[in-house]
C-alpha cells in the first residue's frame, strides 16, 4: 500500500514537471511595480539628455557664432614721451624722472629753485615780531611740503610711465587670447582669461588711485596756500579794525601840531 502510494505521487510529480513550460505565471503588483520602473528609467533618461544638450549650447563659444576680432579696438593709443632738443642736463634728469621714476627726487632737485637756509632768521626777528615768524613758518612748512609732495608725484608718475610697455603687452596678450576664435577650448581656459583680465583691471585700479592721491596732494598743498594767503589778508584787516582808529588819531594829532608850528621860511 505504502509502495503504491508513493508511486502515484512520484507520477504526478512527473507529469507537473515536464509540463511546467506550458503555464504562465502573472502577478499584477510585479507586473505593476516593473512598469513603473520602466516609465521612470525612460524620464529619467529624457531629463538627462535635454540637460545633455543644454550643456552643450552652454559650451559653445561665441566664436560659434559671430566674429570675436569686432572686439578688439583697432590702432589703440600707446604711450609716448617726447625729449627737448638741447635740453639742459637738469631738465634731461627732471623728464628721466617723470619716464622712470625717481624716488630720491634727484630729478627735481635738479630744476627746482633751491631755498637759502634759515640760520638766525628766527633769532634776529626777536620777541617781539612773533606774527612775523608765524608768517615765516607758515611760508617755510609750505615749502616743504609742496616739495615732498612734488618729489611723490614726480615719483609715481616716472615709475607708472616706465611700467607702460610691460603693461601694454600684457593687454595685447590677453586680447588676442580673448579674440581667438578656436573652438576646443575648455571653460577653464575660459574662466582662466577672465580671471587674467581682473588681474589687469585690479592693478590698473591701483595704478589710478596712486594717481588720485597725488592729485590730490597736490591739491591739499593749493589750499593750505591759498588758506595762507587768505588768513594773511584777514590779519592786516583785523589789525586795521582793532588799531585803525588809535593810529589815524595819532598822525592827525601829529599832522595838527606839525600845521601850527610851521612858519614859512
């Protein structure tokens, strides 16, 4: 009985198993769950290729497109300097200075008219002219500084102008970089002259504020001379006010005996 049964079941097994291939088995969450992956790969890959292609019209030059030589300024002006035929060897030094710098200020020592030392001038005033020496340091200060700042501004200008050549070769440099129209440059490339051109543009900016300040400077030293020259006239004005009655009093007290003791010779 037990051998018969277990023959029955060892041929139904067979049976099942030689005619697996022909059921199909169908799961509708299975099913469900690969056709949504499907759809999401197919998304996914559409986003990726429209980001693909906008990359690629990012990368493009606008050589791509249009000429980039309209952009470079044609005959742009340069530098010059111009020598005095049969100059005088100071004023050769002072136009060195103002093309190559002078920090010694040798240059306008050389043109500039030298002032006769103060000595005793102060002593020989004596205590009683003390707006008199105020005046006189006043003069002498301004002097001094129109001198340092003169010396200063010589200075720049000179070492500014004898950087020139260095600094125009760099700009054509970077232009014809910026103007070259090859097409298998890299945006680091790219990005690499745009950083060259601020390098340029942030040392131009230091160039033009050294200028500033000596312009400005200079003109400091105009209005502490102008302000001297102002507070100059204010004083003889003061003192006209607060001693111009008692002094005209005294010469016509004086005119009035000199008119009664005259006798015609």
């Amino acid at each position: 009985m037990y051998l018969r049964r277990t023959a029955i079941i060892a041929a139904v097994w067979c049976t099942l198993s030689g005619s697996a291939g022909a059921f199909v088995v169908f799961d509708p969450l299975n099913t469900l769950e690969h056709s949504f992956l499907n759809g999401w790969r197919e998304t996914i890959g559409i986003v990726l290729t429209q980001q693909l292609d906008t990359i690629r019209q990012l990368a493009k030059r606008l050589s791509a497109f249009t000429s980039l030589g309209k952009y470079v300024a044609p005959n742009a002006p340069l530098w010059s300097t111009s020598g005095i035929n049969n100059a005088l060897p100071a004023s050769d030094a002072f136009m060195d200075a103002l093309n190559r710098g002078d920090q010694a200020g040798r240059g306008y020592a050389a043109v500039a008219r030298s002032r006769v030392p103060v000595g005793s001038a102060f002593a020989e005033l004596g205590e009683e002219n003390v707006a008199a020496e105020d005046a006189l340091r006043s003069a002498l200060a301004t002097l001094d500084i129109a001198d340092s700042v003169i010396m200063a501004g010589t200075d720049q200008t000179g070492r500014i102008r004898g950087n020139r050549r260095s600094e125009v070769d760099t700009i054509a440099a970077l232009e014809s970089d910026v103007s070259n129209g090859d097409q298998e440059q890299s945006t680091t490339a790219v990005l690499d002259k745009i950083s060259a051109a601020s390098l340029i543009r942030a040392r131009q900016q230091d160039t033009r504020m050294e200028l500033l300040t000596a312009l400005t400077e200079q003109l400091l030293v105009d209005s502490k001379r102008d302000r001297d020259t102002d507070v100059a006239a204010m004083n003889m004005q003061l003192t006209r006010l607060n001693r111009g009655r008692s002094v005209a009093a005294s010469l016509l007290a004086g005119s009035a005996d000199d008119f009664r003791s005259w006798r015609q010779p």
